[in-house]
C-alpha cells in the first residue's frame, strides 16, 4: 500500500513540478513572479478536453497540440499585457510589484473567460487508458503511468534544451542578465517570448495529464497555482532543479499524509511542509544554487 | 569606420550627453577617456543600442545603427566587450565564449576563432570547463575580450580593460590588446580612466568631461598636454580648470 501511495504522490509531484518549473523559469527570465500562471494550466486542460473530447484526436497528439496551443496563448497575452510593465523593470521595483497586481488581474480574468466559454460545471476528460499495469506488488493506473512518462521525458528535454543547445544558452543569459545577452546579440525579447510561452506550455501539459484523474474544471487553476507556488519555494525560488524536487516533495507528503492522517484536509499539508521547510531552510531546499542565475 | 553626430541621450528626463562628435577610422586604436560621471558608460550604452539616442546620429561603416537594436548592431559587426565584472559567473569560460558567437551561424569558422582566441589567452583553454566566476580578475578580462572576438566583429569597444587590475595585469592585458590589433587588423574603440596607458596604446585621443567631448588630439600629443594630465594623471579637474 505505502508503494502505490508514493508512486501516486510522485506522479502528482511531477505535475506540481512541471507547473513549478514555470514559475520558476518565468521569474529567473523576465524577473516577475506570475500570478496568473495556474490559470495557463486550467487552460491546458480544457484545450486537451476540446482537442480529446470534441474533436476525438489521440490523447498524445492531444497533449502536444494543447501545449503548443497554450504556448502561443501565453506569448500573446505577454506581449499584449505583461510587457509594457516587464520593460520597465521588475523584480523590487515598482514594475515589478504591479506584475504581481497585474498577474492576479488576469488570473480573474482568465477564470471568467473560461467561466463563459465551458461553464462552472466539472467536465470529465473520458480518456480511456485501459487496464492498471501491476509492477510487483504496485497497481498501478495508466495515466499515473502516462504522468510519469511525459512529465520526466519533458524535464529532460528541457535539461537538454537549457544545457546543451545554443538557445538555451541564449535563455540562461537572458536569465541571468539581459543587457549583457544584448551585447552578444542575443534577441532578448524574443527569448523573453520563448521562455514565457514554454512555460504556459508547461503548465499545459500539466493539466491535459491531471485532466483524466479529476474532473476539468474553472476553478482547478488556482489551487494548483498555491500548490505549484509552495512547491517553488520549497525547493528554492528560481531554482529549476529545485522546482521539480519541491514538487515531488509537496506530492508525496500530501498524499502519504492524505492516506494515513486524513484524506479530508488534503489541502493543508502542502502548506505544512512549506512552513517547516521554510523554518528550517528560509532559501528553501536548493535555494543556495538560485542565488548565482543561470 | 564608426561616426558620432551630435548624439545626445540621458536617463528618464536627465540628459547625460549634451552632443558628442567622434571618429574612429578603420584599423586603429581610439582612445576616450574620461573619469567617473563624466559618459563614457552612457556613450557606449548608446553606441551599443542598449539606450535609445534622444538626437544625433551614429553611422557604422556608413550605415545608421543609432535607430538599431542591440543585437542588430552586433550583426552588423561592432561589438561592445563589456567589463570583466559582467561575464556570466554562472556559465563556465568556454559558455561564455559560445555566447559572444551567438550571433553566428558558420559552425566550422566559430570552432576556429575559438581556437585562435585559446591561443592568445591559453589560460582560457587550461581553464575552460571552469565556471568563469572562479576566474581572477585578469583571467575575466581576458574572457570578455576573447568573448567580444568571437562574434567576429569588424570593430570592438572595450570598457575599461583596466579596472580593478594591478599595475602588470594591466600591461599584460594592453600588450594583447595591441596584438589583437596588430595580428587581426581590428578596429577598436577603448575607454579608459586609465589615461597614460590608453594613450600609449592609441593613436588618437578624446577626453569626455560633463557629456562632451572636451579635448580631442593625436595621442602622442596629449600625453604631454598639461591640460589632459592635471585632470586625469593625478590632478583635479578644478585644477584642470586652472592650469586653463
């Protein structure tokens, strides 16, 4: 039993970590913290029930489209938005802190957008996976099996974007200072593009996997966001690879705790681990390695 | 090679440049000097396309560039080596490098100038798979200066090669810029707070004071001017305003 509650918390994990790896790559980019970033994951999630539901397209391409789809949503909405107030700086400055206003805002607005296109109402994905695989003494449903799978292939493949091609040599510049990735003529706002849409992708991708474990609905973005956001600091704000450990972390803690404290307050542990990992290490678990970007 | 005209610009309302008029001809060594406050930043800033020029214009091999983004202009093959306090500390010193060639799509040629710019600083190829943080200060010198190299540019522009180096650093870093010069026929623009050096190294000379340009000659005329060394070898510039 305790191995099927692990490998189910890990698979959340990894869906906590992929929206995690956003915010993370969003604030080591453009310097903001992105408020409205489970929204983007709320809105994966109804482009994958669309894309799989209405239009019956298989549930991988579904995850492709819906991600590519979501990125190109989320480069709008920066371009349109978030860049007149980005340009004029973020982080501590006064810019900075009306993003996070701002993220809110079109967290709202976002919210009611897909209120009035889908209604309030929970839609089930309906994506018939087949079978459980047992592995050992693991029972094991397939779209925990599917999580695992696509969300470790995307980390890789973002490790190996960010580390061994030349564009992500251009993105960790970006991240860590952007007049001198100027000076190499690097096109800065391009990048900043590219960054901000990968990680609505990301976010996406997250919610096209969770979407046929729960139901898709409005209001799945925000709590995501929390948990996403705590899975962040948890690692260490920033930090790539320690958004993808905050998330395991914050996945298996609050299932383990759900299965054997109680099921009903499973929301709360999240938080719990957040504040006693902040208690004990304020930068958060690999926070030390955020502190020199890139 | 690189003309300025006219060229004002500032920060916010604050105008810093107040109409700045220079040349750099084609394979020498240009030499801007200047103490701290006076715009020598803010020009580069501006040559570089990183600030916006409020009026004037900077022509690059006869084209206008000051209407260019940043990385146009660097395309376009004048390239800013930035201060050795602003290579990625992060990324290790062969990261850097890669990252000055951004620009380029010539594979085979970026491995050969990556090989020729090892060979001019050989502690940059002992030291390559090393985070550039870990490097000392001369060490980072070297680094941006071979960075800005690997864009293969036709012109360079160097922020103060000397800054917070001891005295045989300083040598030992301008006797490479020298050779640069020499071996790769670049054009390159330095400024200095270091002026006895800078002169040494130039053939022409600007003095920047309070947003325009307040002295301009051949180096080896103002290494003697009065004027240039009591403002800027030893003396105050009240005292500049004296000697006047």
């Amino acid at each position: 039993m305790l191995m099927d509650f692990i490998v189910v918390g890990l698979s959340i994990g990894l869906v906590y970590g992929l929206v995690a790896l956003g915010i993370s790559l969003i604030f080591s980019g453009l310097d903001i913290v992105h408020f409205a970033h489970g929204e983007f994951f709320m809105f994966g999630a109804f482009f994958g029930l669309v894309l799989y539901g209405d239009f019956g397209i298989s549930y991988p391409i579904t995850l492709f489209l819906a991600m590519i789809i979501t990125g190109i949503m989320g480069v709008v909405i920066e371009r349109v938005f978030y860049r007149r107030l980005t340009s004029q700086g973020g982080g501590y400055t006064v810019a900075g802190m009306g993003m996070i206003i701002c993220g809110f805002g079109m967290a709202i607005i976002l919210q009611n957008v897909a209120f009035l296109i889908w209604g309030a109402e929970g839609h089930a994905m309906g994506v018939q996976f087949g079978m459980p695989i047992a592995v050992g003494d693991i029972t094991l449903p397939r779209s925990y099996l599917w999580i695992l799978i696509v969300s470790v292939g995307l980390m890789a493949a973002l490790h190996v974007l960010l580390k061994h091609t030349k564009t992500g040599l251009a993105i960790r510049a970006v991240a860590a200072d952007k007049d001198i990735a100027y000076l190499m003529g690097i096109n800065v706002p391009l990048m900043i593009s590219l960054i901000f849409g990968l990680a609505c992708g990301l976010a996406a991708v997250g919610g096209v996997l969770i979407g046929p474990i729960n139901y898709v609905q409005v209001e799945m973005g925000y709590l995501m966001l929390i948990k996403a956001f705590a899975a962040a600091v948890v690692g260490g704000f920033g930090s790539l690879p320690g958004a993808i450990l905050g998330g395991l972390l914050v996945g298996v803690f609050e299932t383990l705790c759900a299965a054997y404290i109680s099921g009903s307050h499973k929301d709360i542990y999240a938080f719990l681990l957040l504040i006693f990992v902040l208690m004990v290490r304020p930068t958060g678990l690999m926070g030390h390695l955020a502190k020199v970007k890139a | 090679m690189l003309e300025i005209r006219g060229v004002e610009t500032g920060y916010g309302k604050l105008k810093i440049l107040r109409g700045i008029d220079m040349k750099v001809d084609a394979k020498g060594i240009v030499a801007l000097l200047g103490g701290n406050g006076t715009g020598k930043s803010t020009l580069l800033k501006a040559i570089s396309g990183i600030l916006p020029v409020w009026s004037g214009e900077i022509l690059f091999d006869g084209e206008p560039i000051h209407a260019k983004h940043p990385h146009q202009i660097v395309r376009a093959g004048l390239v800013q080596v930035t201060q050795g306090k602003d290579s990625y500390p992060g990324m290790t010193v062969e990261e850097n490098l890669m990252l000055g060639a951004y620009a380029r799509n010539d594979k085979a040629a970026v491995r050969e100038d990556l090989d020729k710019v090892y060979a001019f600083f050989p502690i940059l190829k002992e030291r390559r798979k090393q985070l550039s943080g870990l490097l000392s200060g001369g060490q980072v010198q070297m680094l941006v200066i071979g960075r800005g190299l690997m864009a293969a540019p036709k012109m360079v522009m160097l922020d103060e090669p000397s800054a917070a180096l001891a005295p045989l650093v300083v040598l030992d870093i301008f006797k490479q810029i020298n050779r640069i010069r020499k071996e790769l026929g670049m054009t390159i623009l330095i400024v200095e707070q270091n002026v006895r050096m800078a002169l040494l190294l130039a053939s022409y000379g600007y003095v920047i004071h309070d947003g325009r340009i307040h002295i301009e000659g051949q180096a080896e005329d103002m290494i003697h001017d009065d004027k240039v060394r009591h403002a800027y070898l030893g003396g105050t510039v009240a005292e500049a305003e004296n000697v006047r």
